[in-house]
C-alpha cells in the first residue's frame, strides 16, 4: 500500500530550520481577507507594520514552504498521489503570542495513521520553538482516499456535531474571486486551488479555496468578533473540514459563547449552508 503505516510512524522526526518576518505575516493577513475597510483601526492591526499582532493561525504558513497536508506526503513510508489527497481538520495550540519576526525550529512526525475502510488519515504533529522556548504544537490530518481498508486501527470517530441552539453571533464573510491565487503566495502551492484541470481530476468543478485560508477567515472572525480583536487570548483553535470552500463565495460563521471557548460553525451561503468547518472551537483566555 502507498502508505507503509510501520514505517511511517518508526520514522525520525524531520527538524526544519524557519523564520519569518512582518511582511511574511502581513501577507498571511491579506491572504485571509485582512484589510477591509483599509484604514479602519481594527483593521491595521493586521496590515500595518507599526502596529502589528500576529493572528495565531499564522503559525500555519509560518516558514513557507509546503503546508503540513503537503509535508505528510514527503515523509517516509508514504507515497500517494497529491490528487487524492484532502485536508481533513487542523487543530493548533500556541504556548505564548507569536512575534512578528523570529527564526525557530519545526519538528514534523507522523504520530498515527487511521484506517477509515475507503481511506487513510495521517496525522502530522508539528512543534515550534525559538530561543525562548515553544512556540506551538499543530496537528493536520491528512485525508488519502482510497487507501484504507488494510484492517488497521480506525482511530477516533467524529460524530455529528449538535447545534446548542441559536448561536450567540452570526457574521458572514465573503470570499474574494483571486483569494486563492493570493493565499498561494503564503506558500501553499497546491494547484487544485488554481488548476481547473487539476482540480477536475480531483473530483471538483473548479478550484476550491484551501481550507487554511477558510481555517484562519473563521479564527480572525472570532476574535474580531467577540475577543475584542485581541490575538493574544487564543490558546487553542480545532476544526474539521467538512466540505469546501469556492473562491467567490461567502461563508457565514455561527458562534456560540462559553467558560473559555467558542464553539463555531461555518456553512456556505450560496450552497443553502452546506457546511464547511464543523466541529470547530476556539480556546481563549478571560480578558
């Protein structure tokens, strides 16, 4: 099978030597839909170099170079067509706000990989750290059809998540026509969010948005939202893809407020809600 589980999970931790500066954060900001209306205060804190916070999400281009889905598939053991490949959930944990510059050390391995009958989950753990000690610690879970049913461990299982009724705040936030050509230039270069023929081969109409950029949209809304605009009292932000995103689009964002999480939920308008981000919530820290 093109993924060797055995050797996948036996195999080194990869070190990887980063660093970043504010336009790299900046750019991520823009890639996101930062900077809209330009000059509103709220709004520089994400796009103007003297007042710069770094939305924790950040941490997930931080470094360039290939995303963690993309990552998995150079690890050893594995060997599958990027075609098949999808982003099944993100979660992240930063141990203190991210700087605006810093250069750090990342170390991926691959802590399981699942066996879902028609498909394969790997999980990529990443951890970063400067001189000053960690930074975050990230999970992507990489999603590989076809490739299950070898009779392995199916992991843990998401069910349906229950709406807890009405969300406390609803926002919606529309997806420009380019952003994923300008999300790419965060280093994401994966031409299902550019090729047409590439993302037909796919199983998709057209080009979908990453699910990165839909990822930190959601997180920059809750903390605009109901944090007060404060990226510092993010602890923690999980999330499941599942559905896509289509660059043109709006996404409507539910949020339902706790003790120190928001729990979320993100549907597309134009597709009767068809959800995209389930399971989703975010830790924070009482202002």
């Amino acid at each position: 099978m093109p993924v060797d589980t055995e050797r996948a999970l036996a195999a080194a931790p990869r070190t990887t030597e980063i660093s970043w500066t504010p336009e790299d954060v900046q750019l991520y900001h823009l890639g996101i839909g930062a900077g809209v209306p330009a000059t509103n205060p709220r709004e520089l804190r994400y796009t103007l170099e003297s007042r710069l916070h770094v939305l924790p999400s950040f941490a997930t281009v931080a470094g360039g170079g290939p995303p963690g889905v993309i990552a998995a598939l150079s690890m050893p053991g594995v060997d599958v067509d990027l075609a098949r490949v999808l982003h099944g959930g993100q979660s992240l944990r930063v141990h203190r706000p991210l700087p605006v510059r810093a250069a750090a050390t990342r170390t991926d391995r691959i802590t399981a990989v699942h066996d879902k009958g028609k498909a394969a989950v790997m999980v990529l753990r990443s951890d970063a750290a400067d001189a000053d000690g960690p930074l975050w610690t990230a999970e992507a879970q990489v999603y590989v059809r076809g490739e299950g049913g070898w009779g392995g461990d199916r992991g843990p299982s998401a069910g349906a998540p229950e709406e807890p009724g009405a969300p406390d705040r609803t926002v919606e936030r529309p997806v420009r026509e380019d952003q994923a050509l300008l999300y790419r230039l965060t280093g994401d270069l994966n031409p299902l969010h550019a090729d047409p023929e590439f993302a037909r081969r796919a199983g998709f109409d057209r080009p979908v948005l990453h699910g990165l950029c839909t990822y930190g949209m959601t997180l920059k809304a809750v903390v605009d939202t109901l944090l007060d605009g404060d990226v510092t009292r993010v602890r923690s932000w999980t999330a499941r893809f599942a559905g896509v995103t289509y660059p043109g689009e709006t996404l409507r964002i539910r949020m339902w407020r706790g003790d120190g999480v928001v729990r979320v939920a993100v549907g597309a308008v134009e597709r009767g809600d068809a959800p995209v981000l389930t399971g989703a919530t975010v830790e924070f820290t009482q202002g």
